[in-house]
C-alpha cells in the first residue's frame, strides 16, 4: 500500500516538516555528488549509525547525522512521501519547536531499538525512516479517523482507495514487526537490509512521547 495524500488540512504551515524534506534532499544530493567522485562509501561510513560503536559509547554523532543519510534514490521518495502526508498534522498538533524535539527524539528511539536487537552489527544505518515512523506513531494515537488516500497493489490489478489512518498505519506497524522478526537470523549473520526494528521503535517511541508533544 502506498499513500498519495490525506483528507486532513492543517491549520499552520508546517516550517519544520518542509525544512526536513528540503535537508534530506540537500545531502541525499551531496551522496550523489561524492558518488560520482568515489567518496561516498567512506561518508557513509563516517556518518551513519554503526551499532557496534555506538554501543561502545562511540560515535554518538552518528544517532543525529545518520538521520539525514539515505541509500538511494527510492530510499529518499519513500520515506519523504511519509514525512510529506503525514508531517505537517502532527506538527500543527505540537507547534514547531516542539515538534523537531519530539521528532529528533523518537529517531534516537528508533536506533534504540535497532542496537540493542543486533549490537555487534559493523554495518552504517542511515535514513529518516525511524523518525519518520514517530511521526506516523503519533499520527496514528492523534488522528486515527483521517482518511488517506491510498494505491493498493494487487499483483497486475491497482486500486485507489480512501481508508482511515489507522487502518492504514495498523498495518504498516505490522508489517514492520514481521518484517523485523523475519530478519532476526539473518542480522545475526551479518547482512544488511532495511532496519525494520528501527521503524518499529521510531513507531512505537511516537505513540508514547505524542501524549506529552501535543499541545493542551
């Protein structure tokens, strides 16, 4: 299921969440220029999160700037179209400056999480998408009724329809938490992939903190 958009104006304009996109897309362009120059395997390397130093106290920089790190193209359009929908609510529900907090805050969450499941991992995580599932777990406690528009697809056949948040958002969380369990034993023997208990954790950290980031 992809989502296209939601029947749920903001009040505000949402200064923060667009700042967000514009950052992610102005480094995920600068990985391109250090690809084209063969540098961008050692940025990465330098500023994604690898579990296995930063449970030894190292690198801590990294839980901040591997926030901004994507690993390609459809990397960065999945997660932006998320932040896009789903962002601009969550912080007209907070207000801005509290907004980058709770959001800065369920992103250290979610690599919480991805550490402590595989600690001894060497490899760098990188992406927005453990904060941008806080977003999606506050979404989901805040505005469980709204309707997003969505694209089903069903092997050759496509449909559009219009379903409620948490429904939507339900099943995104599930998927992530069998997707993530389903990849225990391969994390275990060192492959890569995407970081399902990280989005699990960004989810889950966003439903909690939302109850003390929205405004009275």
């Amino acid at each position: 299921m992809m989502p296209i958009r939601d029947e749920n104006p903001s009040r505000s304009t949402p200064f923060v969440t667009y700042a967000l996109l514009l950052a992610n897309i102005a480094v995920f362009a600068y990985e391109i220029m250090l690809a084209l120059h063969g540098q961008l395997e050692e940025f990465i390397y330098t500023y994604g999160m690898i579990p296995a130093l930063v449970s030894q106290g190292e690198a801590l920089h990294t839980l901040l700037t591997s926030m901004f790190l994507h690993g390609g193209v459809f990397h960065l359009l999945g997660n932006m179209l998320y932040l896009y929908i789903f962002g601009d609510n969550v912080e007209d529900a907070m207000g801005h400056r509290r907004y980058l907090i709770f959001y800065l805050l369920t992103g250290f969450a979610a690599s919480a999480l991805q550490i402590a499941i595989n600690p001894a991992s060497t490899l760098p995580n990188v992406g927005a998408s453990g904060a941008i599932a806080g977003v999606l777990g506050a979404y989901f406690v805040t505005y469980p009724f709204a309707r997003v528009h969505t694209i089903i697809f069903l092997g050759y056949f496509i449909r559009w329809v219009s379903l409620p948040a948490v429904v939507l958002l339900g099943f995104w969380f599930v998927f992530q938490l069998f997707a993530g369990t389903a990849t225990l034993e391969a994390m275990k023997l060192g492959y890569g992939g995407v970081a399902y208990f990280a989005h699990v954790g960004g989810f889950i950290a966003g439903m909690v903190l939302v109850r003390f980031f929205r405004k009275k």
